[in-house]
C-alpha cells in the first residue's frame, strides 16, 4: 500500500505476517473476546501497525478503542485508517493539519464470491464501467475492486459526517490507471468552509491483494 500514499505529512505501516509482539490493550481486548483466534490475530496486528505509525508522528502506545459504530476512535489531533483481509493489515495516519480525512481497505484480489452483491452496492452505470474495464484488463477482479473502494469512501466520509453512508449514496468511477473519483449522491459535510461533494483515491493489486485508499488534504 506504500506505493498507494504518499510518506509524509502520511504515515503507513503495513504487514503480511501477525507478529507476536502484537498485543492488545485489555480495553481492545474486549472487543474481540468472543471471536475466533484468526479474528483476534488480525484485530491485534492491524492495531500494531497502528501504534507503530503513530509513533512515527511522536504519540506514546495507547488503546484505540471504537465508538458506536465500530470505528477507530484515534487520539486527538491525529486522523487514520486501518484494514485488515487475509494475508494482510495496515493502519494509516496523519495530522489533521495537513490531512483532513482517510480511508483505506483492504481485500482478497479475487472476484466476490457472490456475484450478487455486485448488484446491491453498484447501479447501472457503475457496473457497465466495470465490463469495460473487465475486457481492458480481465486479471483485476474489479467487483472486488469496486466494493473496497466504497468501503475506503465510507471511511473516509463517516469521520466528518457523522452518519451512515450507503453503497447508492456515492457513485464511482474507477479508472484502469489506478485511480478512482468517487461522487456523493447525498448532501455532505462542511469541509474547510465548502460542501464535500466527493473523493478521489488510487488502488493497487499485488501479490494476492488489492487495496484502496483515499487521502483528502487539507488545502
């Protein structure tokens, strides 16, 4: 993902393998007591990579606990991601003075292993793009592709919205150069004195992942 974003003012750490010095806070440990050791390795790492990362901007270890929502709640002054998928986790941080918003996500490179979900988080217009792209370059599972890329736009939207925001509220348009613009359909948050009206990302496959991400600077 390294390639994805750039070094500075963003910070990214991430890894194939659970390391053992991944080890959680009790109050993180508590979100996933219930859950199967894999769930618990991959919650435990993804918060590694996070701790590492904003120890790169100075910040001392500390829990990352999760609101209402389920979302990272971060430390003050910092704004981040994280993403976890088989063989693969990554945090993503940065100072709100220079970055005002990010989203990362993280999936298997293999098309969705029910093609009918394609249909309940694309329209019309979304899907006829990716048959396009499907004759250009058939290795990309861009399904996949496309349903990560909404999910790095609601992380990237719900730090400033506030609120939910569904598949049929942003419409994408995914680009075979490894870019992405993303158009919200719903009113959206005030941002640096104007209304956010949508995103831009990139993606990536390599190795067996694809993974996307949105960086909203601070002008």
């Amino acid at each position: 993902m390294g390639a994805l974003l750039a070094e500075e003012p963003v910070f990214v750490v991430e890894t194939r393998e659970d390391p053992a010095d991944a080890v959680l806070f009790p109050e993180e440990a508590a979100y996933v007591a219930k859950a199967v050791p894999k769930r618990q390795r991959e919650f435990a790492t993804a918060r590694h990579c996070a701790r590492i990362a904003l120890a790169r901007v100075g910040l001392p270890p500390a829990p990352i606990l999760r609101g209402d929502k389920g979302e990272p709640l971060w430390p003050e002054d910092i704004v981040g991601s994280m993403t976890h998928c088989l063989g693969y986790r990554a945090a993503v941080v940065a100072r709100p003075a220079a970055v005002i918003s990010v989203g990362v996500d993280a999936e298997p490179a293999e098309p969705l292993s029910d093609p009918g979900v394609l249909d309940l988080v694309s329209d019309e217009t979304e899907r006829a793009t990716l048959a396009a792209l499907a004759v250009e370059q058939p290795a990309v599972p861009w399904d996949r592709l496309l349903f990560s890329a909404k999910e790095s736009v609601y992380k990237a939207w719900f730090p400033l919205a506030k609120r939910w925001l569904g598949f049929e509220e942003a419409h994408l348009d995914i680009h075979a150069d490894g870019t992405f613009t993303a158009k919200l359909l719903v009113e959206g948050p005030v941002v640096a004195g104007s209304e956010l009206t949508g995103f831009s990302g990139t993606w990536l496959v390599r190795d067996g992942v694809l993974v996307t991400a949105i960086v909203l600077r601070a002008e």
